[in-house]
C-alpha cells in the first residue's frame, strides 16, 4: 500500500465506523459514489476486499478490520504531531478526548465544564457508555483519558485515584426495608434486585459484595442504565445496588432511600485512566493535573448540593 493516502485513509475510517457508505459520505461533505470510488482504490493498493455487502448493511472483512485500525492509529499520530507542535509555539491549544463510565455522567460534565474555563483553547470530546466500551475505546486509542472505577486488565494503564466512590442500596420510600436501621445483607436474599448489565463496573462490585457476605441472589432483573433503575426501584419493583453519586436528586426529592444495609456503603475509587505507552499531550497532561488538584473537591461540592438538607448537614458536621 505504498501509494495510499491519508484521504483514502480517511474516507475509508469513516465508512467503517458508521459500516454506511452514505452515512460516511453525508459526514465527509462527499457524494456516496465518491466514497465508493476511494474505497475500490484503497482496495486496489491493499490488493484485498476491504468490505462486504450483506444485504443491505456493510461489513468489514478481516483485511478492512485492519486497516481501520491502522487509520485510526495514524489519524491519532498525527493529531499528536499537532498538538506537540502548538505546545512547542507555546500556545495552550488541541483537542483532548475523554471517556466517562455512564455511572460518572452524572458529575462528569461539571468537571469538565470548569476545566474548560481554566483552558478555554482545549477543544473537548465526550464519550459515556458502558465500562466495557470505554475498556475498547481505550485499548484502540480512540480516547486519550478514561474516568472509571476499576482500570482495565487486557493492557497496561497508568491508573490515577483522584475521588472515592460509596455505592449503596437504594429502595422507594415506602419498602419495608427503608425505615431499618440495620438491614443484614442476607435479607437481600429475599428481594427483587435490579442490576446493570454484564460489563458494567457497578454490576461487577454488587457480585463482588454478594460473594463476600456470602448472599445468594434471589430473583432479579437485567437494566440497561442507571437511569432506568432508578424509576423500576422508585416504581417499587425492586432494589438496587448503585452509585450514591447517582441519586442525589431523587433522594433530596423524598423519591428514593438508601438502606442501612450492613457492609455499605461500599467504598470504591474514582480513577483517571490511561495507557502506560500513550505519549500525553499538553492538553491531557493539563487535565490530568487538573483532576489529581480539583477532581475530589468538585465532586463533593456537586454531591453536597444535591443531597437532602439533613443529610448534607450531617456530613458537614463529620468534617
């Protein structure tokens, strides 16, 4: 492929990560048959097929895995050289790409707003999904930084603790369990408990929590999203197992409880991820830097904020 260039590169990144011809033309500014025409010429030099039609949707073959990822990687070099170079002309520039665990949206965008202010030129990107999509996203340097609990295994990261992280029961106001002041955690045996999917980091800390107390789960029922379970338990369907950082709201409007369940809150910790080979730009050396100072603060600040005023009070009282 010694003739390849960087738009045929492009163009062909795009198809594969939209698996849409159109969908990569209508990004790109392009004609739909000018993207297919790029894509036979990148085909012509790689000297195999890089896609395949099954029906009406597009799949890469082994070959076409490949190059994307190799695209990816380039695109990703690149920028690198840009964002080395600014820093070298001494401007506080570039563009930094972040994923967030979707247990951490919910304080995520308050960090990532004052870090803007204190550097208006970093041009920020946003990823929330699963911890298991993160775990690929970071693997295939689609993202630079990571913001999640437990670091990956599959590869080597730098793994920074900059905030704990308390998970806890939570019930409706009106479960038999809410006014106890002492709930042992075998009871949670006879309960319904809502759970995140498989690859979720707070699924894998309730499996861990039931194993230690020696709990068999009854019945229970797969959620998708934090979001989603925490209407099902308001909803009396159950009780769920799930990130104090999440409920702020609800608990402050009277709208759920967290159980006095023996053994919680469960104490975990935020952490900054990144790969152990990945070269920081002066964007995310900036924020890493950033989080390490501010990112426990911050949080507790939005957390306080949110909790319900007995409450906030107590834990002012502690400190």
């Amino acid at each position: 492929m010694k003739n390849v260039t960087l738009r045929q590169l492009k163009i062909f990144e795009a198809v594969a990560r939209h698996l849409s011809f159109s969908r990569a033309a209508e990004e790109l500014h392009l004609t739909q048959p000018a993207v297919s025409m790029q894509v036979q010429a990148l085909e012509d030099l790689a000297g195999l097929p890089l896609t395949e039609q099954a029906g009406k949707k597009v799949r890469l073959t082994a070959a076409g895995e490949e190059v994307a990822r190799q695209a990816r990687r380039i695109a990703e070099q690149l920028r690198e050289a840009n964002e080395a170079l600014a820093a070298l002309k001494g401007v506080e520039s570039g563009r930094l790409k972040i994923g967030v665990v979707s247990t951490a949206k919910y304080f995520a965008p308050s960090l990532l707003a004052e870090f803007r202010r204190r550097h208006p030129g970093v041009e920020l990107n946003l990823t929330v999904n699963n911890r298991s999509t993160i775990v690929r996203h970071l693997a295939e340097n689609g993202i630079d930084l990571a913001i999640m609990g437990t670091p990956p295994n599959e590869f080597e990261t730098v793994a920074k603790i900059f905030a704990e992280h308390p998970l806890v029961f939570i019930a409706a106001p009106d479960h038999p369990l809410a006014d106890k002041r002492r709930i042992d955690p075998q009871q949670l045996a006879q309960e319904t408990l809502l759970i995140r999917e498989p690859g979720s980091g707070t699924r894998a800390a309730l499996e861990r929590f039931l194993e230690e107390h020696k709990v068999t789960a009854g019945a229970t029922m797969e959620l998708g999203s934090n979001e989603t379970i925490k209407q099902a338990v308001m909803a009396g369907l159950g009780l769920s197992f799930i990130s104090e950082h999440t409920i702020g709201l609800e608990r402050s409007a009277g709208r759920l409880v967290r159980l006095n369940v023996t053994g919680t809150p469960v104490k975990r910790q935020w952490r900054l991820v990144y790969r152990t080979d990945k070269r920081l730009m002066p964007a995310a050396t900036a924020f890493v830097d950033f989080m390490d100072s501010e990112g426990s603060r911050l949080i507790e600040q939005q957390v306080g904020r949110q909790m319900p005023p007995t409450v906030a009070k107590s834990k002012k009282a502690k400190t």
